[in-house]
C-alpha cells in the first residue's frame, strides 16, 4: 500500500520469476520447485462431498432491497449475518452495468495479452510493493501460480505516476468508471455497517473516508499439475472491506468455514465483498474477516480483481472506542494505519496469523476487567 514506509530490505523483487504467464507458453516437463506446495492442495473426503453436492452457497444481498422500505430491515439482518457468520457474500444490483463489466474485462484481458517487454514498463521496483510481478520476501518462499497488477489508487495524489496514469487509455477510461462505482458501493455498504454494529455516528466513515484503497489486477494460468500449486495461498486482507471482480467467470475463490473449504460461485455480473481484518478488528470480533485461497485447473486462465478498502493513513486500526466497556473490553491492539500496514506487509501471509499478531492475549483481557 504506502511501500514508502516499507523497509527495502523486507522485499525482494526476483525478476527471474517474474511471469508464470511466460513460464507456461511453453510445455513444462516439470514445475519449478518454487511453485510446489509442500502442503500442496488434495481435498478431503468433506470437501469432495461437499462439492459434489454443490455446497450451501454463500449469502446473496441485493443492493435495492436497501432501498425497499418493505425490504430494507431484512435485507440487513441477512447483511449483519453475513458478516458475522461468513466474512464475505455477494452482491447483485451493484450499480456496475452488464455492458461496463464486459468492457472492463476486454480492457483487463487486453492488459495480461501484452507483450511482456510492456507489461515490464510497470514492473515492480526495489523496496516497492506496486507494480506488475512478485513480491518476495525470502529467497526460500512458495510463490503463487499466478502474476498481479498491484497499485494504490486513493487518495489520487498517491497514485505512482508510472502505473494507473500510463495504463492503455481504453483501460485506463472504464477502470477509472468501475473504480468510482466500486468506491461508491463500499462506502454504501461500510455506513451501513456502522449502523449495525451501533457505532458512534461516523465513527467508522470518519476513518475511512477518502482513506486509503488499492487495487489488484492477477492473472492465474493454467497448470499441468494444479494440485501442486496454489493459485493464491490461504490469507485474510489487511482491509476493511476487498471488492472482488470475478473478471473472466472462471472459478476458484474459496473460502474457510467452520474448517472447510467451500468453493466460492459467483452469479453472473455479481461481486463478492469479503470482509477484511480491520473490519474484525473494528468491530472487536463481531464480524470475521474471511479466510480464503484460489486454486488453478488445467486448460483455463482466471483473471479477477480486487479492490481494497482501508483506513486513511494517519488514522489509528483499533477496536471501535463506541463499542468498547467493561462488559466488551478490547480484543485487539492499537496501532497507527502506517505501522499496521508496514507489519502487514513485512510478515509472512499465512490464514490469519496477522489478526492473532494483533489480537490480545486472553489472561490480558480477563486482567483488564478486573
């Protein structure tokens, strides 16, 4: 996110691997040991039953059932349940048209079908996080079977002038649209939310307006041996909200329930809203942030993208104060939004360790009630 405050030494961009899009134009005799997962994905017999029998689909919310007043106050029950039973959920009448996910999806398509001597101009540079290709942070670290796009995109004056403003125009012009409607429905959905959880009016808008967002264009290709790979390894975000497009319709988002992995469908020109661990942290536990990963398969390429909705950058990641008592002491720590994301990004990503980085130690809360 704000890679200026990230030590250079922490990451290391390898561009010898820096394209698995590349790595595949030509037959493989054998993958690279640096894909290959030692805990590499098999399911178990739950999962194949599960989806064998097409496992309960996550929660659908339709955005103009908000707008219902027959509709509105089951519509955030079911939105409440979601967050704190799921962590994430669909979400139909987004305000997203068929025609503008389908132009975005060419322009995004047309993006991963450039040479890769282009897609190089907007390559990662040291000590950055931004920019197209592989973050690493140790020279002995499982990479993902996939390459990514990443930048920040708000506040503008934090755009890289290299990266959003030197995209192709016809992508440039329909992302910065979706861009402005995705921004439009997380702070729609983030004010409700703050009435739910029965926050101090604009406690939570107050931290996240105009706060700090990014966006991830990733490109999965396809794999001789899927089940050695991961597409994206388990993790929960660092943000509030993520945003998900499931750019080209091809699955593999699933996510972690009561120890499963469920496999994630969307609906046709749906997106999917997970919520992120400043979210949990937030709402001191009430909501669960999602555990999730991404698989590949053998003969189709997966493109999504994901927008990341975070606090501003001198805002403080904490447990809301209005929710916090006696009988509701905090579960979390407080930091400043610089420092979390700099231990964020400084730290192996693996489930959700970094929530229990930040969480406090239980015989601490139990002390601080007495």
């Amino acid at each position: 996110m704000a890679s200026s405050s990230f030590p250079a030494n922490l990451i290391i961009c390898d561009q010898s691997s820096m394209s698995v899009q590349e790595l595949v134009k030509n037959p493989l005799p054998s993958l690279p040991q640096r894909y290959i997962r030692e805990d590499h994905y098999q399911l178990s017999e739950t999962e194949s039953l599960l989806i064998d029998a097409e496992a309960e689909p996550i929660p659908i919310l339709d955005m103009n059932r908000f707008l219902s007043e027959q509709h509105r106050e089951g519509e955030l029950r079911k939105f409440h349940s979601a967050c704190r039973d799921w962590g994430i959920f669909q979400v139909v009448n987004h305000g997203v048209s068929e025609e503008q996910l389908e132009e975005l999806r060419n322009g995004v398509e047309g993006f991963f079908s450039l040479p890769l001597q282009e897609k190089m101009k907007y390559k990662i540079r040291p000590g950055d996080v931004e920019g197209y290709g592989t973050v690493i942070r140790s020279q002995d670290q499982k990479q993902d079977w996939c390459d990514r796009f990443y930048m920040t995109i708000n506040p503008i004056h934090k755009r890289k002038p290299y990266l959003f403003p030197k995209l192709p125009s016809s992508l440039r012009t329909i992302l910065d649209l979706y861009i402005q409607k995705v921004q439009n429905l997380g702070m729609t959905l983030l004010s409700l939310l703050e009435k739910e959880l029965k926050m101090e009016e604009r406690e939570m808008r107050e931290a996240l307006e105009d706060g700090m967002q990014s966006l991830r264009m990733t490109y999965y290709p396809p794999c001789p041996k899927p089940e050695l790979v991961m597409g994206f390894a388990a993790h929960s975000d660092s943000s509030v909200i993520t945003i998900l497009n499931e750019v080209n319709g091809v699955s593999g988002l699933e996510v972690k329930k009561n120890g499963v992995w469920l496999p994630v469908n969307f609906l046709p020109n749906s997106l999917v809203v997970n919520v992120g661990d400043i979210l949990e942290i937030m709402s001191n536990g009430v909501y669960k942030s999602a555990e999730h990963r991404v698989t590949v398969n053998t003969d189709k390429e997966r493109i999504s993208m994901a927008l990341f909705f975070l606090a501003k950058l001198e805002a403080e990641v904490g447990p809301a104060k209005s929710l916090i008592s006696p009988e509701n002491p905090p579960l979390f720590k407080r930091m400043g939004m610089e420092k979390y994301l700099n231990d964020y990004f400084s730290r192996k990503q693996q489930g959700k360790s970094f929530l229990e980085y930040m969480s406090i130690k239980k015989e601490h809360v139990i002390a601080s009630t007495m």
